[in-house]
C-alpha cells in the first residue's frame, strides 16, 4: 500500500485517487526540493500504473537539468478534489486535498546555476537530495554535493560494467525492499541502500544488477545509464 505523510493529520495516509487511475497533483512553491518530491510522487504513481496530471509545472531549464519530467498540466483548478498536494500548507483549501505532503526546508548557496558553474554535475543535487528523507531539512554544501558527484560517477561506472554482462531476467525479491521503501511515504534514501547494496551483493548475477539498477532508476532518474556503452 502507497502511503504518504500527511502534514496536517501528522499521520501517513494511503493514497486512494478519487478519479480511479487518475491522480490530481498539485505543487505549490518554487523551490526545487518540492519540485523533485513532486516528480518523485509522479513517477511512483506511475510504476503503480497511475495517470498524473498536476496543477502548476516547472521552469523548463530546472526540469530538463534536474530530470524532472514535465507533468500533464490540468491548468487551474476545478472543483475536483485533488488527490496529492505538494508544498505549502497554506495555498489551497484543506477541504479539496486528500493529503498534503511538505518538504523540509532545504539550503543550496550559489543555485542550481551555481553547482552548473562550478563543473559538477547538476544530477549530484538530485541525488544529494534523494540521500534524504524528504521531510528532513537539507543543507547541500559544497562538500555533500562533491561527494554525492562521486557516488554518482562510481554507480554509474558500475552500472556499466553490469551492462557488458550476460543479461539476466529482473532481481524481483532483491528490489523488493527499495519499492516497499518508495511506497512507504517516498524513502528514497532506503531505497538507494538497496541500490548501492548491490555493488556487495555474491549472489545477484551482474546482468540482473543490471536490470534492477535500471528498473529502480526509472524513480531516481540519475541517468545511472549514462556510461553503458562508452567503455
């Protein structure tokens, strides 16, 4: 079961669409951990076979650098009930959201213009982010954000080697925890342990470290694919 943190109630609460496989988002705030949590929302509603459609998107430029995927834009609000609201508590009637889910306050000197400028990789705030749980205050330095660079440029190496491997059928009980973690109100920062566990993991052939890398960044979106092929 999807369950979400409702920071009115102060209680996890299970995530029922009111139109069926459809699921109404709405983002208030434009900073850009509520942007990356509303995309995290989107993309686990999507491996549960969800259509989303949200109120309010996100500046190109943001979107494109950050991975964050541009949503179905359901334009001003109706009188439909929306089922996920993301960001403030304070901009939309309580009465029309099924649960409302805030991000902690998060700190980044310079920008995203300014992690660009200073050659790192833009996806090292993503990931630096997603190391979090999302409703703990983040503060991205210049030291997380070098380190989480180096994480990502380690697994994405990893990955690559897995991909020259024969392939293997899809780990689905060595996975099984991270998407439990995802359902369980967004813990990425779980569900990359599992991910990164797998580096260690004697009994998961190469091939399916493969697989399950790939399947588990269909959410993380860090392009853990990027190096396949370039070896």
């Amino acid at each position: 079961m999807w369950r979400l943190y409702d920071a009115r109630g102060k209680r996890l609460e299970p995530v029922f669409p009111v139109r069926g496989p459809v699921l109404r988002v709405q983002l208030c705030g434009d900073d850009l951990r509520t942007h990356v949590v509303a995309d995290i929302v989107r993309r686990v509603a999507e491996r549960q076979r969800l259509r989303v459609v949200q109120r309010q998107g996100v500046k190109q430029e943001e979107a494109s650098t950050l991975n964050i995927r541009p949503p179905e834009d359901i334009g001003e609000p109706g009188p439909e009930a929306i089922d996920v609201h993301v960001g403030e508590v304070d901009c939309a009637e309580h009465e029309r959201v099924s649960v409302w889910i805030a991000s902690g306050r998060m700190r980044l000197d310079n920008g995203l213009a300014g992690v660009v400028a200073a050659g790192l990789d833009p996806l090292a705030v993503r990931l630096d982010l997603l190391r979090r749980h999302y409703r703990e205050p983040a503060e991205l330095t210049w030291d997380t954000l070098r380190e989480a660079q180096s994480v990502l440029e380690r697994t994405r190496g990893l990955v690559a080697r897995w991909a020259e491997s024969p392939s293997a059928p899809l780990p689905a009980e060595r996975i099984r925890p991270a998407l439990e973690a995802l359902d369980d109100d967004l813990d990425t920062e779980r569900a990359l342990r599992v991910l990164f566990d797998l580096e260690h993991d004697g009994e998961t052939a190469p091939g399916a470290k493969f697989e399950a890398a790939a399947y588990l960044d269909q959410v993380f979106a860090l392009d853990l694919t990027r190096e396949v092929g370039r070896r």
